[in-house]
C-alpha cells in the first residue's frame, strides 16, 4: 500500500494536487490511502516551506507546485 500525504492548509491548489495524486493512484490500480496535513510542525519534519507538497511512504517529492497526473503516475511508478 502506497500512503500518500498532501501537505497544505487547504488552498485550491492543495485540493488538486490531493485529486490528481488520487486518480494516478487508481489509474495505475494501486493500493493507497491518502492523508491531508495542514500543520506547519508536520511540514518541517519533511523540510517544507511552500505548499502544496507531496509525501509518498514518507519521502518528499515535490514542494511549493501541483504535480500533474501523469507526473505522479511516474513517481508511483519508480518508487
């Protein structure tokens, strides 16, 4: 199972990244849960300053922009 965290405060910019990370995930049939965060304590842990970022098994992939779809098919598919 992939676990999935989106950090951001809730901005329409965290809210797309949340439903692209989610229709890669079931594009590419996979397993997954998928976490919203909105503290800031959490988002140093992972060393964030700009939101929106995505946190795939506890690793940081990308920060401060909204990945595409396809994007994040590619980061599912090589983790």
């Amino acid at each position: 199972m992939k676990h999935i965290k989106i950090l951001g405060g809730g901005c329409p910019k965290c809210h797309k990244l949340a439903q692209h990370a989610e229709a890669a995930a079931k594009t590419l049939n996979i397993d997954y849960d998928i976490e919203k965060i909105s503290d800031w304590k959490e988002y140093q842990k992972y060393g964030v300053m700009i939101t929106p970022a995505l946190v795939i098994d506890e690793k940081l992939k990308s920060s401060g922009r909204v990945l595409s779809v396809d994007q994040i098919k590619e980061i599912l598919e090589s983790h």
